[in-house]
C-alpha cells in the first residue's frame, strides 16, 4: 500500500514530503516568472500599443482589454483558494448537491455583474472606482460610508483568501509556520503587481488559470479515468468503482434517504442562497470585479464576465465532485474518517485525498494550484485597495488637486464650470455672465504646450545632468503642465500603497489566526456585513431617483439588522454566543443574517429615496450627464471610443464627446443581449438544471456514471476555452496592431516632408 495512505490512516492528518526549501524555491520561482511575465506586458503594451505609462493605465490596463482575457481575469479572481477547499468540504458534507450549489450560486453572481458593468461603462466611462460614482452622485458624507464598507469587503474577502492558502501551505510544506506563510503569500502577490500594474494581472491571471485548468485535468484523470488495477486497491479509477461505496456511504440528515447522491437535499440547498447572497455582495461591493469591468469596453465586457460565469462553474463543480465524493468513497471503504472534523473545515479534504492518490506528486499539484490561486486574486485585491485609497481617499481628501472643487461640473484645471449643456442652469444668470464662467481649456490632445512636452520627454535629453541622473525635463505646457505633475506625484504614491498594501496582508492574516477563525466561519460570515450595500450601489448605476438619504440609511439600518438578527438566532443554539465561533457559524443564523441585511438595505434605500426625492428638481439626463465629467483631463475616456464614435479632429477640430443618447444607442443591442443571457443562464442555473435533477431522487450507477460524464465534459471544454481563445485573441491583437504600426511608419516615411501640426503629433501617440 501507498506509504502516504499508510501514514494519513495513522496519524489522521495530513502529512506531507515538500521540503520547506524546496516550496520557498518554487515560490520565489513563480514570483521570478510572474515578474517577467509582467515586464513583457509592459514592453508590449509600450512597444506595440504606444500605452503611456501613467496612472490610468495602472488601474484600467489601457481600457481595451479583449473578451478572452476579461474572462480570464474574471475566472482567475473568483478562484481563490476556498474555491478548491471550500467546494469539497461542501461536497464532503452534502454530496453531489454541494458540489453542484457551490458552483451555480456563484457563477449567478457574475451573470448578473455583466448588467452592471454595461451600465457603469455607458454612464460614467471615465470611472476608475465604483466609489467615484457615488462620490459625484450623492456627495461627501454617502462616499465616506461606502468606502468604508467597500474597505471592509475587501479586507474580508483578502481574509477568505490568506486564510485558505495559509492553513494548505502549513499543512503541506514541512516545518512551515503560520508567518512564513504568510510572508511567502506577501511576496507572490507584490512581486509583479508592482510592476506592471492591473494589465500585468491579465497576463499572469492568463498563465495562471491555463495552469490550474492543467493541473486540474491531470487529477482529475487519475480519479475517473484510471481503470487500471491499482496497488492499494482504493474505491477509485472510475464511476462505477466509486459508486460502490457512496451508495453505501451515510449522508447527513435532511438528504433524500441519508444519501450523497441525490439533489434533494435541504442542507446543500440553504448552503447554495447563502452563497449566492454572499456573492452578491462580495461581487457588487468587491472594487476588483469593477476594474475588470473598467478595464475592457462595455460589449467586451459584458461578454468576459458571462464567458467567465460559464467556464470558472467548471473550477468548484469538478473539483468538488472529483475529490469530495473521492474523500467520501475512500473513508467508507476504510471504515473510519480519514480527517477530524475540525480539519475537514480548516479546507483540508482536498491536499488529503491529492496525497492519497497521487503521493507526493498530489502534494505538488496541489501546492501549486492554490499558489496559482492566491497570486491572482491577492493581486487583484491588492490593486484594487490600492486604486480605492489612491482615487477615493488621497486624491479628494487628503492632496486634492484643486480643494473644495466639484469636480462634476467645474473643471479640475481651472475651477470653471465645464460642459453647461447638461451641468449649468441657466436660469440663474444671464448669457455674459454664463460665457465668462464657463471652462475654455482646450482638449489635451489640441494642445501645443503638452505636444512640445511628450516631444521633450521623448527624445535624447539635451541636458547632460538630466540624462545622467535620469530626471525628465519639466512640464512647460502653462495649461496642464501642473496636473502632469500632480499626475506623477499620483503615479509614485501608488507604488508605496501597493506596497504597504501587499506588507498589510501579514497582520492580518496572523491576528485571524490568533483568534482562530477558520475558513468556514468566514465563508459563510463575510455577507452579512456587506450585504446591505448591494442594493445601493446596484442602484447607483442604474436608478436615476436614488438620494443620499436613502443610499446612507440603506446601508446602515441593513447593517445593524443583519447583524443582529444574525446575533439574535445564534444565541437561541446551545451554549449561546459565549459558544460564538461555532453557534455563529452555524448554516441558518448567517442565511438569515445576510438575507435581511441584503433585503433591508435595498428595501428602506427605495423607501427613504423616494420620499426625499425633489421631483421637480429631478432631472435624469442630467444626473447621468454628470457621472460622465467623471475623467482625468490627460486622458479623456473619449479617446477609448474613438473607434465607435470618431476621433476629435486635428487643431480646427471641435472636442465633442459621446452624449448619454448617443452611449445608449451604441451599446443598446449588447445590453438587451446580455441583460437576457444573464437572467436567462441565472434562471438556468438556479432553478431549471436542479428542478430537472428532482425527479431523481437518488441516483442508480447508470445515473451517475451519466453525471460524472457530464462533469468531465464541461471539465475539458472549459479548459480548452479558457487556454486556446485569450492567446488567440491577444496574439491577433498585438499582429493586428504590429501590422498597423508598420503601415504607418511607412506613410509617415513618405510624407516626411510635409510639415505636422504640433497636436497632430501628440495625437498621434492615443492612436
């Protein structure tokens, strides 16, 4: 018999064989990688696209982010390492029905976030944060209350993550401690964030997901498609052979018949709408979901996050019901647990039934995968805390460019009002006075001043001081110069807070630790805080009649209701809230907890909007008109659509940027195209596949060998989407463009005579 099984049986813990410096090498290993591969973006992005390295770029990754990458990114953030743990701790627990629920409560939740992201992307374009939104909407005091819960949604779902690749890497690394661990996980995760940014995420996210998708079909194989005779004689190989023994192996009570192979299982079912109403708080208020959002055009958009609902359902379902039902095979033939309970929720199903089956190469694969899996989404959430406290935080309270501005009708360069179209009333002053406050600066890419700067920056430095100690020249554009400034001051501030971000994680991380929370509790936890600002912040982007009375009370009467009535039903258990890790985390108390703090939340923001509202001062047009003044100045966001709207023109030209009507109009076939595939996969999903499974009470081998077929099929087609269609599409894309640049070089060689106006030539650079 296997010298792994023989040692998991007697000590009734998982044991493992990586050596620590083996594992610290292969860590630093992928953290090296991780940062060339982040270089190479960089040099892409600046050789092949002409990306200006600025703040922007840093957060929103030039805005052009194709499908397949979008999903990528999208599959790569949902997979924290609780997708692998989790999901088979809840198939240990309730069976099939686990695996399944786990998968489609979540993939829900992205569907329904493709919705959203259309909106945002159409009503306020220039966005970098979901937090701006509201700060233009409904002012000060609404912001701050919502970063901080945003702030709060990102520490717990950087928690969730830490906490899961904590307790993996301890328990399958040799003589690993708790704070090694996490000063590993630290440096994964800051290693190439630093470098290239949120686009360097899409690249590494690539590499990553194709690698666990890798990593997932080889053990899986060896589960289900290994019929070969095996030394140790374990239930597994294939269907059949593990159906022997789950048909004989108890369930938990509330399962049709005690069984792990039925879909009736109340347990499982409570478990899936906990999920799902985490979820939607974790995606809504989660500003890492909003930047992948922000980082593709609304039709690519749109269509990555239904692409990365349907492929990353593949992550939790497969792995769920690969290992889970493998754990529960194996301990039934055995005739004893392989785990204690207290391990089976610390997440350790998984690395267990990996070192069983496939030894020390389990181990590996396994290692890895949630190495892969804590790389990606700690750098998300990483950029994505850092993007909050640069844009939301130091930007409009602490080092402001102008103080005491709004910014949503006057301009950030010269304190003017701006676009009086829909900003201005003009019924309080009359046309002079109107004219003589209204903003005359020119457009960025009209301007000579900023024409002769990029062209300064941009060739052989004149002073040899400069060129030696490496200091551009300074700005001399009168008109923008000083916000260029304020721009690079913004740009080195932002590597400080990755930094400080990244080295936060440690504490944290160790302080949840010595209270001794555990994956499980804060899984299930993490909604009730956070969900009473779903509905808000869905409404900020798509009801025009929300105030900020009703956004504030919303947000905080959901709070303190979800939270107390999660307190209230977990005292009524035996030992009350002194017993309060256990009696907490118990299934009713937090469904119930994030169900009235979702449902409270969205239901008096409605009430309390609709009875503040001043209808006749209401004007729609002119609340989403002022989401779309939300922009850098450097960077109008009409240059991104200059494919679909046209590019302003030359020096003569007028700056006239997309209206709200015109926004509509374009991306109106994508939303009601996505608008339906959401709810219509949601609705499938959620309520046809398992109404379709109830007539099956429990399944027979025929039955199961089906399901498991079904499994593996969504399995390789997942990863062969997710794998072959972002190199595709990304490699066309950098040809394409390759291609373009060279035809351009060729007619600008042959017009090299003709005299080039100076924003022609600084035009040319957001081509």
């Amino acid at each position: 018999m296997d010298e792994g099984l023989k040692n998991i049986r007697k000590t009734g813990t998982v044991t493992s064989s990586i050596e620590l410096r083996n594992a610290v090498l292969l860590i630093v290993g992928f953290g090296l990688i991780s940062m060339i591969i982040a270089a190479v973006f960089r040099y892409v992005r600046k050789t092949v696209f002409h990306d200006k390295s600025n703040l922007d770029t840093t957060f929103d990754a030039g805005g052009k982010v194709s499908i397949g990458l979008t999903a990528t990114t999208l599959v790569s953030q949902m997979t924290w390492a609780a997708s692998f743990m989790q999901s088979v701790t809840v198939a240990v627990q309730y069976g099939i029905s686990g695996a399944f629920w786990y998968g489609a409560s979540v993939s829900c939740g992205i569907f329904l976030f493709a919705i959203l992201s259309i909106h945002l992307k159409t009503k306020s374009p220039g966005a970098k944060t979901f937090l701006q939104v509201i700060r233009v909407r409904f002012g000060k005091a609404t912001h701050i209350v919502f970063c901080v819960f945003a702030g709060i949604t990102n520490i717990l779902v950087t928690l969730t993550l830490l906490l899961a690749g904590s307790a993996l890497l301890e328990s399958l690394i040799l003589d690993m401690s708790i704070e090694l661990a996490c000063m590993l996980m630290a440096f994964v995760i800051g290693s190439y964030t630093l470098i290239g940014g949120l686009g360097a995420t899409f690249y590494v996210s690539y590499v990553n997901t194709s690698l666990v998708f890798c990593f997932m079909i080889v053990l899986i194989k060896d589960v289900f498609l290994n019929d070969s005779t095996r030394e140790d004689d374990l239930p597994i190989g294939s269907a059949d052979k593990m159906f022997v023994h789950l048909i004989n192996a108890t369930g938990p009570v509330g399962n049709y018949n005690e069984s792990f192979l039925t879909m009736l299982s109340p347990g499982s079912l409570m478990f899936g709408i906990t999920v799902a109403l985490l979820t939607g708080g974790a995606v809504v208020c989660d500003q890492s979901f909003w930047q992948s959002s922000i980082a593709a055009k609304p039709s690519h958009g749109v269509w990555g996050f239904v692409a990365a609902g349907l492929t990353w359902f593949a992550i939790p379902f497969v792995m769920a019901t690969t290992f889970g039902l493998a754990y529960i095979a194996i301990e039934e033939a055995q005739g004893e647990p392989l785990l204690s309970q207290t391990d089976v929720f610390r997440g350790l199903a998984l690395p267990r039934v990996a070192q069983i089956l496939l030894g020390t190469t389990g181990e590996y694969l396994t290692f890895l995968m949630v190495l892969m899996a804590i790389m990606s989404t700690g750098s998300a959430e990483v950029i994505a805390v850092s993007s909050l406290i640069v844009y939301d935080i130091y930007q409009p309270y602490v080092n402001p460019f102008r103080k005491q501005l709004d910014e949503s009708i006057r301009c950030l360069l010269c304190g003017k009002m701006k676009f009086s179209d829909v900003s201005y009333n003009d019924q309080r002053t009359n046309e002079d006075q109107r004219m003589r406050n209204e903003c005359k600066c020119q457009p960025v890419f009209q301007c000579s001043g900023c024409a002769n700067d990029e062209d300064s920056r941009h060739t052989p430095r004149k002073s040899k001081l400069n060129e030696i100690i490496g200091v551009p020249p300074p700005y001399s554009c009168k008109e923008h110069g000083r916000y260029h400034e304020y721009q690079d001051h913004l740009i080195t501030y932002k590597n400080f807070c990755i930094i400080w971000v990244t080295t936060c994680t440690i504490p944290l991380v160790l302080c949840a630790n010595w209270i001794g929370l555990d994956l499980a509790w804060v899984f299930l936890a993490i909604g009730i805080p956070i969900n009473c600002a779903t509905v808000p912040v869905i409404l900020s982007v798509t009801w025009s009649k929300a105030t900020y009375q009703g956004m504030i009370s919303g947000v905080v009467c959901g709070c303190v209701c979800g939270i107390s009535v999660w307190l209230i039903i977990s005292s009524t258990y035996e030992g009350g809230l002194a017993d309060f890790l256990k009696n907490t985390g118990r299934p009713i108390p937090t469904l119930v907890g994030s169900g009235v703090s979702m449902l409270m939340g969205g239901l008096v923001c409605i009430v309390v909007s609709i009875c503040t509202l001043n209808r006749e001062l209401h004007n729609e047009e002119q609340v989403w008109g002022k989401l779309q003044n939300i922009e850098n100045p450097l960077h109008p966001w009409a240059m991104t659509y200059a494919h679909e709207f046209g590019k302003p023109k030359g020096e003569t030209g007028v700056y006239e940027r997309p209206t709200q009507k015109e926004l509509r109009k374009q991306y109106k076939k994508p939303f009601i195209i996505v608008t339906v595939s959401a709810i219509g996969l949601s609705i499938g999903f959620f309520i046809i596949w398992p109404a379709v499974m109830l007539p099956i009470k429990v399944m027979n081998q025929d039955q199961f060998r089906h399901w498991i077929n079904l499994t593996l099929t969504y399995a390789f087609i997942a990863a062969a989407f997710i794998i072959i269609v972002p190199l595709v599409q990304e490699i066309y894309s950098i040809v394409s463009k390759a291609r373009h640049n060279k035809k351009k070089k060729v007619h600008l060689s042959k017009n090299k005579h003709d005299i080039e106006s100076p924003s022609t030539a600084f035009l040319r650079h957001f081509d």
